[in-house]
C-alpha cells in the first residue's frame, strides 16, 4: 500500500471540529465557494484557479503523477493549502474490472460485493483517487433504462443491503487509511423510475411508494457512514431533485440527521434552468445552494453567482460556512489534511493475482443459470471432439467490461474463447466465428461460416447479448430484444440441428421468449468484467456449479414492464383460471369479458423468469417450513426455518431466500416482500436447516400519514430459492396492551 507522503504536520488527533472552524474562519468568501467547486480535469486555467484557492475538488483525473502535481498546487502554491478532494466514476473496479453492479447484485452476496469495492479503493486510491461515485442505488424495475446496469436491481431489501456492502468496502473501517475512498450515494432520489426507461426523463412518485420503495437503500448506506450524497438530475414530482429542499434537507439532513456533503450530479445545476424549474442560472445556483447542494459538479454557477446572492441576503453566510464545513470534514475524515500525496503506485497492486482471482469469483457467482435441458451443462472435453464458439462477444475483452468501466483495458480481460481454448487444450477441436461483426449488425453476411463450424461440432456455444455501448447512461433501449441479427443468427444455427449452449453479456433482462425454445441451455452473465472468460468456461465445464440468482425480473415482452415480483395485488390479480390468451382463440371474437382481471390479451402475465431465479446443475428440494410462535408480540422476533436438501448429484451453493406478505395495511402492500437471504452450500444428498430471525420492526412501512411502523395483523411466510416459491407458513403479528396505548 503506498504510503501517502505528510506535507501538513497536523496530528492525526487534532479535533476535526476545532480544525475545520479554525480554517474557515481564515477563509475569504471566494474561497469558500471554491471549495463548493468541482472541475473536470480538462477545465482551463485549472492549476491558476487551484493556485487561488477556488477548486475544492477535481474530477476524472486518474494519473498519479497529474494528482500529484494539482495537490501540489492546493497544498504548496494556495493561500490555505487546502488539498483536493479527486473523484471518480469507480463504479465496478478501477483496473481490475469486476461484473457490472446489476451483476454482482446476481451474487447475493455481501461478502463478494465488498471485497469488489474493497479492491476497486485499492487500485483507485494507489493513483491518487480518493472519491468515487458509487453505490448507484436507484431502485431499477424498467430494463428499458441503461442504468440499471449500475444498479443493485428491484428489491430495496438486496439493493440496501448490497449497497452497505459496497459502502464498507470503499470505505474500510477507517476513511483516512490510505485505501479507502469515500463513496456516494447516488442518484438521490427516485431516479430509476425514469418514464419509459428514458434516462433523465421525468419521475412521478407518491411519497408512500418513494418512502417504502425508493429511499430505503439511501437510508441503509447513511445509515452505514457513507460519506457523500448525489443529487439526482430527474425531476420528482415537478421539482428536480437538484433543486428539491423538500428532499435534500428535509428527509437527509432533518429526518436522517445525516451530516456529509451533497454534489450535485454533471452540470445537474444548470440543468435546472433547462428544467423549466429556474429562470436563469442565478436562480438555478439560488435552488440548488437553498436546497442543500453542497458541491456543484463541472459547472461554474456557485462560483459565478453565489457571491451575489450573498450579498443580496438570498443566500446567507451561515448557511455556505455550513456547507463548506461538510467538504473540510470529509477531507479531515479522509486525512488529506494530514496526508494527500500519493507516491507512484506499485506494481503488485493493479491486476495482480488476488485481484484477478476475485474478478473471476465475483464473475463465477454472478452468472445465472436460466435453462439447462437434459442436462446439457455442464460439458465435459472428454466427450467433445469438436466444439463450435460462435458469437460477437466471444472474444471481444473491451465488451465484456460493460458500462462505466474507464480505467479498465480490453488487452487485460480473458475472453471466453481464449479461456475455452486454454481449458481444452489439445483435448478438443475448437472452432471460432464471431457470425456478427457487432451485436447490433443487421445482416447475416457472417453466417455462413458460423453454420458450417456449427454443422460440423458436437455442441455451438454461443456468446452473444449487448455490446456495452447499448448499456449504461443514455443508453436506453425501447425493445430489450437480442441486438441486430442475433436471433435470426440462433435460429441458423439451431437449424443445423448442433445443440446450443447460450452464453448471454448484457447489462439489463433481455426478451429471450422467442429463442429459448431453440437452445438447450441458457447462462445469463450479465458484463462479467476482465476475468469473464475464465469464470464462464469453468462454469460450462463444469468446475464451478452456477449459483447466482436474479436480483431483477425477466419479462416475457418488453410491454409488460414495469413488471417486478413485489407488486400490488389489485382488486382483480391475474390468475391462471381468469387468464386467456387471445391468441388461442381462432375464430371471431365477438367483445366480450374475457378473464377481466389484470393481464394482457396476448401475453402470460407472469415474468419469463421471476426475481430471486436461478438454476444449478443440481436440485434443492424445501419443505418443512415452520415458525417458531404463530403469534408474535409487537416489538419480538420470531424464527422462521426450512430444510432444505441438495437432492442431485452436483455438490453447490444454493442461495435461501425469505418472503413476506402483510396481508392487510393501512396502505395496500405487495404480495412479497425479501425480508432475508442466506448462501448455503449442501454436498450431493445433504440437507440443512436454514433459520431467518424477524423482528417485528423489520415489518415497518410508512403508512397513510408517513409513519414508518409495523401493523399487527396476518402475515404470510415464504422460504424458497426464488420469489415464486410457494412453500409458505404464516403468523400473526398483535399488540400488547401496552402497544395499544401507543
Ligand atoms: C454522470 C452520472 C453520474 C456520474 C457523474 C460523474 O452524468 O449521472 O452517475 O457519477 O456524471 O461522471
């Protein structure tokens, strides 16, 4: 670990409170507002407006040597010496690329997602990084927007406890230990419920939906020491979140009580002109500074328009001290103060071996297994004379990284095909043909050579999906189809009669429906980052057993979205006695009542696979599910447990999940809710029994009148290895005489 060099000899135990108000009452105006400023590392006359104190943080610089030389400048060449906070987008790893965030979120696993983070602050903060903007903690149930990529999917339960994970790994136990970065939650808030799946497009919340579905993450990692906020550039109901006190100050700072510093997102300030929110900029600067926005991101308004708004009483100097002491103390919590240089970074840290082999586990357990007929995974090359690798992400390392994966390198991944090639070695035949120059290409002018590899090949694994540049920001998608020719392309080969493993990288659900009954064995791996090759070769062949699960739903057709497992029951669900398809009905239909309960006449109204899915090459059968009391005081806990048995021949992990269902609310409640998850491994034919403790608090919701409490009343109980399980129990939750009195 480099150790930073001390320029500044403050002891480490100086009070960060006396420190920080003795330097700001040291600090003109301009300088106050030049550490509520953050450029971009191409703006000009950078190092002249460091050298007069008017930056307080630099964003996308990465090189040691630049950040050394623009802390440098903060420290040595400014009044004050007040060093730099550097951010970046760290997103999924900084060299060392992991699986996308929706990918790892596939993992379940809080342990994996940390040490991802945990390596990612390593390799970030070894050039000089000391900020990076993550966790994304948008709750994403419409796989037409880009950004759920970045997400930690549909459920506030995985997605805040993930999101915390995230959070201790780039933080560590100490933000001044020379590997930790501080992170940020972001984008505060609502913004994955984007209309359409468009990204920045408007967002239409009511309170009791944001309250119980989109702010629980933010809450959890503020709860968990995260140490910035990001403002939102979505527009939450008719006032941008940029802008929005109501949610900036009211719910962060006055009912959380949290206390670090907000950056507005890029040039999200002005946008609020753009918005139709703010006449002109001063406004939008008046906006943003009134609501709680303590750091303006790549554009000059704070620093254009805040001295006059100062000096007509709009702005008060009390609230910009305020809002400068959040930067200073996050700079003492991350010891710049004391140390912010960075000696050159080490070779063993980027890409070493450790880092590398996370990359592959954290990819291993990311993958999600969605079909496997007749046992066709996993492979064995003791069997294959001849295999068939065909598809545009095949070999393709850039591709495989996914969104949001800057400091990463294509020549540093290991593709599928070289990592098929490495594992069979001289064993088997294997033949290559990307079939498709891009994943997006509309013709089939490379088919033909995919068709005769496959013909002549004992089995064709195909490696297709959405290059990364169909995924991330802006990159919405108003069909979530297969790209390009990619269907058309299964379906040649499917016609050589060769079977068909297929291999999907993408960074959102993909509308499978029209493929699946042409491949015999489906492994969904999201983007899985540099060391994607080698984790879906050993899961292919069998090294590895596929243990990941869907942390977002799988539509049928792109027109039922939303669509996620924890929705409203309605007055009139769908049910397979109500349901018909119109499409089975051949002759007139005269306007009739067909079914009148809440489905599409031409489409299934469940998912193609549902939230929590995912398949392994052996089986686990659940029963026995039973709690420890059926009646359960307010304010107890109570036990809920099931057995569950490896019943197949493959030793692996399965993945536990708990349910919830408030039956009746003071405000209707979904018909699931994940309260608890647990990877257990079982060898062939062991059984174990899993145990969840609930307490009645974890029940809360916030009701008619925004108050986050638990109702007594019936609840179901679910314990399966997905959202569809039906293995259920139930108790009942009732107030004491004291509760009553509350
Ligand atoms: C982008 C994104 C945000 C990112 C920031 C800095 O527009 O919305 O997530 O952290 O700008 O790159």
């Amino acid at each position: 670990m480099p150790t930073k060099n001390c320029q500044l000899h403050h002891s480490k135990g100086s009070d960060k409170e006396s420190y920080v108000s003795s330097l700001l009452a040291k600090m003109t105006l301009q300088e106050k507002i030049g550490q509520m400023s953050q450029l971009n590392n191409d703006a000009e006359k950078l190092d002249e407006s460091i050298q007069k104190g008017l930056v307080g943080s630099v964003i996308n610089e990465v090189d040691v040597i630049a950040i050394n030389r623009l802390q440098k400048i903060a420290i040595q060449e400014s009044r004050l010496g007040i060093p730099l906070l550097i951010g970046r987008d760290v997103i999924h790893g900084f060299n060392t690329i992991f699986p996308i965030p929706l990918g790892q979120a596939a993992s379940w696993s809080s342990d994996i997602v940390e040490l991802c983070a945990k390596i990612a602050a390593i390799e970030s903060s070894n050039n000089g990084v000391n900020w990076t903007f993550a966790p994304m903690i948008d709750i994403s149930r419409d796989p037409r927007w880009g950004r759920i990529a970045e997400s930690l999917g549909e459920d506030p339960y995985l997605c805040s406890t993930l999101g915390t994970a995230m959070v201790k790994g780039f933080q560590g136990n100490n933000l001044s230990d020379s590997s930790s970065i501080a992170a940020c939650a972001k984008h505060f808030a609502g913004y994955g419920a984007s209309e359409s799946g468009r990204d920045y497009n408007t967002t239409n919340i009511p309170e009791n939906e944001l309250r119980n579905v989109y702010l629980p993450p933010f809450k959890a990692v503020a709860d968990a020491g995260i140490s910035t906020f990001m403002a939102s550039f979505s527009d939450l109901n008719g006032i941008p979140a940029t802008g929005n006190k109501w949610l900036l100050n009211d719910i962060l700072r006055t009912e959380w009580r949290y206390s670090g510093p907000v950056v507005s997102d890029w040039e999200s300030i002005p946008q609020l002109v753009t918005h139709g929110f703010c006449a002109d900029k001063e406004s939008a600067t008046f906006e943003a500074c009134d609501a709680g926005v303590d750091m303006e991101m790549a554009s000059d308004n704070y620093a254009q328009h805040l001295i006059s708004l100062i000096q007509n009483d709009k702005i008060s100097i009390e609230q910009i001290d305020t809002m400068v002491s959040r930067i200073l103390k996050l700079k003492f919590d991350l010891g710049l103060f004391y140390s912010s240089f960075t000696e050159s970074p080490s070779s063993t840290v980027h890409l070493n071996d450790f880092h590398l082999s996370h990359a592959k586990q954290a990819a291993t357990k990311s993958c999600v297994l969605l079909k496997n007929n007749k046992q066709t995974l996993p492979l064995s090359k003791n069997t294959i004379d001849t295999l068939a690798v065909i598809g545009p992400l095949a070999d393709d390392g850039y591709e495989q990284l996914g969104t949001w994966a800057f400091d990463g390198k294509a020549s540093d991944s290991i593709t599928c095909l070289s990592a098929i090639k490495d594992y069979v070695k001289d064993s088997v035949d294997v033949k290559f043909s990307i079939g498709m120059e891009t994943s997006r290409s509309n013709n089939d002018d490379g088919f033909d050579e995919a068709i005769n590899i496959a013909s002549a090949a004992n089995i064709a694994i195909m490696i297709l999906g959405e290059e990364a540049i169909l995924s991330g920001e802006a990159h919405c998608r108003s069909n979530i189809n297969l790209p390009g020719y990619q269907e058309e392309l299964i379906n040649a080969i499917y016609e050589t009669g060769t079977p068909i493993v297929l291999v999907i990288m993408a960074g959102r659900p993909i509308t499978l429906q029209p493929i699946l009954p042409k491949v015999d064995a489906v492994l969904f791996a999201w983007h899985p980052g540099t060391m994607g090759g080698p984790a879906i070769t050993e899961l292919l062949f069998g090294e590895e057993c596929p243990s990941g699960k869907l942390p977002v739903t799988f539509p049928r057709a792109v027109g039922q979205i939303p669509l996620y497992y924890g929705q409203k029951n309605t007055g009139r669900p769908p049910s397979e006695e109500t349901f018909v398809d119109i499409n089975t009905i051949k002759t007139k239909a005269p306007q009739t009542s067909l079914g009148m309960t809440s489905t599409h006449l031409d489409t299934h109204y469940s998912p193609l696979f549902p939230f929590g899915f995912g398949l392994s090459y052996t089986q686990f059968d659940y029963k026995n599910i039973k709690v420890s009391e059926y009646c359960v005081p307010m304010g107890k806990s109570l036990k809920v447990e099931a057995t569950i048995t490896n019943t197949g021949d493959f030793d692996a992990e399965e993945i536990v999940q708990l349910y919830i269902r408030d039956l009746v609310g003071s405000v209707t409640r979904p018909v699931k809710e994940l309260k608890g998850f647990k990877r257990i491994y079982l060898a062939a034919g062991q059984s174990e029994t899993v145990i969840f403790v609930i307490h009645t608090d974890e029940l809360a919701f916030y009701d008619r009148q925004m108050k986050f409490k638990t109702e007594p009343g019936l609840f179901n109980v679910w314990i399966g290895g997905n959202s569809d399980t039906e293995l259920k129990t139930e108790f009942e939750v009732f107030c004491t005489e004291h509760d009553e009195k509350i």
